[in-house]
C-alpha cells in the first residue's frame, strides 16, 4: 500500500519539475505576453503533462471533500461544483512569475460558472491535435501550470503548515499569501478558503 503523504508529496515533486521545464523553456522562449501565441511540440507535450496532472490533483483534492462520490468518476465539472462549495476563493487566488512580471488567476472563470479557456485548450489539444495543434501555446502552457500551482498549493495545506519547505520554482503563489517568500510557499501562508 502506499503511504499518502509519499503520495501527496509526488504531487509536489511532480509541480517541482514542471516548473523546471517552463524554467528551462525560458531560455529559448521569453516567457512574456508577446509569446503566448508560441507554440511546438515541446509546449505541446508539457500542456499535455500539466493538463493531466491537474487532472489527478484535482481529484484527489476533491475526493477529500467528496469521499462517497459514486462511481469516482469525476469531470472538470465536478471539479468546479465541489472545489467552489469548500473553496469558493480558489476563483481569486493569484500565481506570479516575478522574474518574468507574470501574474495569473488561473480559476477566475468559475466566479462566472466556466471553464477556464486554458483547459478548453488543453481538451481539444488532447482529442483533436491535428486541428488544435496551435492551441498548445505559451500562454496555455503557463495558466495550466499556475492551475495546478493552486491546486498543489491546496492538496499540501496540511504538509505545509508543518513547516515544509522546498526549492523555489519559478511561479509561485502571489506574495500576499505568505508570511515570508521566494517560495512556492512559505510556513505562515495561508490560502483563503
């Protein structure tokens, strides 16, 4: 069986190197809104991997809230209904890029009951690549990355408030969330519920 804060932690690790892949793409991409339109095959298969990966971290976050949902088959949809039933500011949580003055609310769209575009893309860029291929694009590629950033965030609340700390990816929680700073998060953060 495996243990679930080994469990919980991949996911962090998981973040960690996506993170390290935007940071290695900005040496060939400037990571500016200029570039958003970008896109190739490498941002394709990251917009692919983070998609995913918001995917299973938004299902096991909801799961918590959710323990008994029949069948454990969740959609982005269920997703929204029960992420805004316990965490109805997730719409107003902000992930910064400083380095690169980029700033993100990747969940804004649920205050209006949609779908954040970003995923929109991500969807058709997994079922129809061959028509879609241009939406695995920069900009895409980094709302999917502060998306899961956010969910991340709220799936280690419990590791963080032991005090864990991390190496510094390059986005990160906007700095009005934290006590300290130059981390994901620092101990004293706290996301609004």
């Amino acid at each position: 069986m495996v243990d679930a804060h080994k469990m919980v932690s991949s996911h962090l690790e998981y973040y960690l190197a996506l993170s390290k892949d935007i940071e290695n793409i900005s040496r060939y991409i400037e990571l500016c809104k200029d570039n958003y339109s970008v896109f190739s095959i490498e941002l394709t298969r990251l917009l692919l991997t983070i998609g995913s990966e918001v995917d299973v971290v938004a299902k096991n976050l909801c799961s918590r809230y959710n323990p008994n949902k029949k069948n454990n088959r969740w959609t982005i949809n269920d997703y929204q209904e029960t992420l805004l039933a316990y965490l109805p500011k997730i719409t107003e949580i902000e992930v910064d890029i400083i380095r690169h003055s980029l700033s993100f609310v990747p969940w804004e769209s649920w205050s209006s009951k949609t779908n954040p575009e970003w995923w929109a893309g991500y969807n058709r860029v997994k079922h129809q690549r061959h028509d879609s291929y241009t939406e695995a694009n920069l900009g895409n590629v980094l709302k999917a990355l502060a998306g899961l950033c956010v969910l991340v965030c709220y799936l280690e609340s419990d590791t963080i408030k032991e005090g864990l700390s991390i190496r510094k990816p390059i986005m990160f929680l906007s700095s009005k969330y934290a006590s300290g700073g130059g981390a994901l998060y620092s101990p004293g953060w706290k996301l609004p519920q």
